[in-house]
C-alpha cells in the first residue's frame, strides 16, 4: 500500500445522478492508482476486474451518505473489496491512502505485510483485507526474488559503470507504478540502494 493522490472528480454530474461507478471517474481513480489496487497493489488486471471501493461503506447502517461523495470512492481489485465488505470500525479505521501515508502504519519484511510499532489501524487494515493472503505473497515474493537476483548481480559486477547503471534500474522498480512498489521499496532500502 503506498500515498495516493486523489484526482479532481472529472465528472461530477454523475454523483448527483447517483451513479458512482461512472466509467470517466472509474478511469480518473484508475489512473491515481497506475491502475492498481488502492490496498494490495496488485495490477487489477492481473488479478480481476477493478471495483470503485467506498473507503467507508455506503450501507444503511454504516454511511450511506457518503455513496456518492468523491472523496470516499478509490479503485481496488475485487478481492480486496470484498474482503472489506462492510466492515468498518470508527475507533480504528482503514488506512486510507488517498489520505494518509500508509508506511506512518505497515512496513514490509520480505513479502509479508506487518503493522508498523504496533499500529493498530495497520493491523486492522493488514487482517480484515487479507493483506497477506497467500496469492499475494507468492505473487511478491516471485517479484522480490527475481529483483534480488539483478541485486546480487549488481553488487557482483566490478565494473562501477554497469553497477550503477543497475542500480538506476532496480530505483526505477519501487516506482509508484509498478506493482508492489511498497515491497520492492522495502527490499531496496534493505539492500542499502534507497533510503
């Protein structure tokens, strides 16, 4: 999960007509995504069809006002929408990254997913949506473990040039586009590429 920017709504006359699922905003939240789940990353089309997620749930007994209210709309994978349903705890929210800086609560060690000194919204948010769930530890750790043999082969390499030519390589992997950026950023600090 990295910080999002949330765009300007493109099309806002379909909120007041009660549609949220509007296909011009659909590719707008899509777009501050690079198409990627808002909570586990994953390329949605790698994993299934994209749903626009209400952060708190549009429910009669949760917050049905906010159904059609662009700030409570991001882009996620069908799993984790549905993992969330309509779970929401008042007292400990999910992190929200079109508002917050999710690395402030969850850190990667290899491709699990941890809450960060104890917080309690990152574990929430870790447990409730499945954040560790076996598809996508596998899927993180296929692409850790192929990033960490172009990491080894940089640090072999004796030529300086060929060293930092990988090395720009292996930056531009944690960039926010590219899936799992979070985990890949993790294992690039770890490996004293990134600070």
């Amino acid at each position: 999960m990295i910080a999002l920017t949330r765009p300007e709504c493109p099309n806002p006359k379909a909120l007041d007509n009660g549609k949220y699922n509007d296909p011009v905003n659909k590719d707008a939240l899509r777009k501050s995504t690079s198409g990627k789940c808002m909570y586990c990353e994953c390329k949605t089309d790698h994993n299934s069809f994209a749903h626009i997620e209400h952060i708190k749930p549009k429910a009669l007994d949760k917050f049905p006002e906010l159904e059609f209210v662009w700030d409570n709309l991001g882009y996620s994978c069908q799993t984790c929408n549905v993992e969330k349903g309509d779970k929401y705890d008042n007292n400990t929210p999910f992190i929200n990254p079109y508002n917050e800086d999710p690395e402030e609560h969850t850190l990667f060690f290899g491709s699990f997913l941890y809450a960060k000194h104890g917080s309690e919204r990152g574990e929430y948010t870790i447990n409730e949506l499945k954040l560790n769930r076996t598809g996508l530890i596998e899927r993180r750790k296929e692409r850790l473990d192929k990033l960490n043999i172009m990491i080894s082969a940089a640090f072999r390499t004796r030529s300086d040039t060929l060293r930092e030519q990988a090395f720009f390589a292996l930056k531009k992997e944690a960039d926010k586009d590219k899936e799992y950026s979070a985990a890949v950023k993790s294992l690039l600090i770890a490996q004293g590429i990134l600070k």
